[in-house]
C-alpha cells in the first residue's frame, strides 16, 4: 500500500487517452466525448492510428508521437495491447494510468492473469502506477476531470466516493444527482492490481 506518485493519477496536469474511438457506444468513443466536454484545462491528447481527428482534435498515432509526457494516461484498448503500452508510457514518464480494459485474468482466465503479471512488471521500473484494469474509470470534478465511460457527469462537492464495481459507482451517482450530492472525487478501483483502497483512501 502506497500514496506514491498518486498525484499523478488524482492532480493530473495532462491525459493522454489511448484508444480514442469515434465508433458508436464504444468505451473509447464515451469516454473520449466525457474527457472532452467535462472541460479539463489541460491538454486532453487522444491517442489512435486510425484517426487523424477525434472530438475535433488533433488525434495522435501512438504514444511516441506524443507532443508532451502526459502525466495521466487512460487507457481503452485490447488486454493484448496494454503491457506495451504502460512500458511505453513508463519509458517517456507518465506516472498514472487507469486501466479500463478488461480480460486481466477476471475468473480462471490463466492467460488474462499473465497479462497481468506483464503490465505490472512493465510498471515496476518506472513506478507508473496503475488504476484498474477493468474499471470505470475515475471523475474529479473540482478539475473538470471525467476519465469514465458513465453517462452521468457528478457534480462537484465535498464527498469522495470509491468502489471496486463501476455498476455500483454508476448508481450511486444516479442516486446523488437526483439529490442534488456532489463529489470531490468518484473513483472506481476495478481488479486493483495496483492502486488498491488504501491507496485512495490515504
């Protein structure tokens, strides 16, 4: 249980989301839309090779082709894919990630569970600390921050809320707008292979 290099990961100046998609309902395309309109000051760069443009703005192919080191990266792209991605982003110094992705060894899944065991080694050297996999995402709404694929927005408030299923964080923000609660911070923890509840809430 560590705090390290968490302001990464909760005071980000820049993201980067891998996997930004235009594609209908795909997680990459929501959650693209949610980081963009939610209003982030910083630089949002959208990472896809297929794509010159994604919500109007300048898409890039990969991680090298980055123009700043983002301090967060949220990925949306397949398990096989993500290993090499943290050790690149590891490589160029970012140090928080939020995993969105699933198949990480959820279940008996042997071959998910070695995945696992490769991100979090490509991780180590760099002490890039991992959000997920398989989660919604995080909000903090005093930064104009959504790097979630939910379909409600919280609104700003005092109350930090963190969950390890994203079905439960998405109710409970349901529950909270309807009753005007807002948060400070909405995160939801996933598989924890890494940042896990102490974590957050230390």
């Amino acid at each position: 249980m560590s705090i390290r290099n968490l302001d990464s990961l909760l005071k980000p100046r820049s993201v980067a989301l891998i996997g930004a998609s235009t594609k209908p309902h795909s997680v990459g395309a929501v959650v693209a839309r949610n980081l963009f309109s939610a209003g982030f000051e910083g630089p949002v760069l959208p990472v896809n090779p297929k794509h010159e443009a994604i919500e109007g703005v300048l898409t890039y192919a990969s991680v090298a082709d980055l123009p700043v080191v983002p301090d967060l990266a949220v990925i949306a792209t397949p398990p096989q894919t993500v290993p090499g991605l943290i050790a690149e982003l590891g490589k160029r110094g970012t140090k928080a990630a939020v995993v969105i992705t699933a198949g990480f060894g959820e279940g008996a899944d042997t071959k998910g569970r070695e995945l696992r065991r490769q991100m979090l080694d490509a991780a180590k050297p760099h002490c890039l600390r991992i959000l997920g996999p398989n989660c919604l995402g995080l909000m903090i709404p005093g930064l104009k921050l959504n790097a979630t694929f939910a379909h409600i927005e919280a609104a700003p408030g005092n109350l930090a809320f963190a969950a390890q299923s994203g079905a439960v964080s998405v109710a409970v923000l349901d529950w909270a707008a309807s009753r005007g609660i807002g948060f400070s911070h909405l995160i939801s923890v996933g598989d924890m292979a890494d940042v896990d509840f102490g974590d957050v809430l230390d």
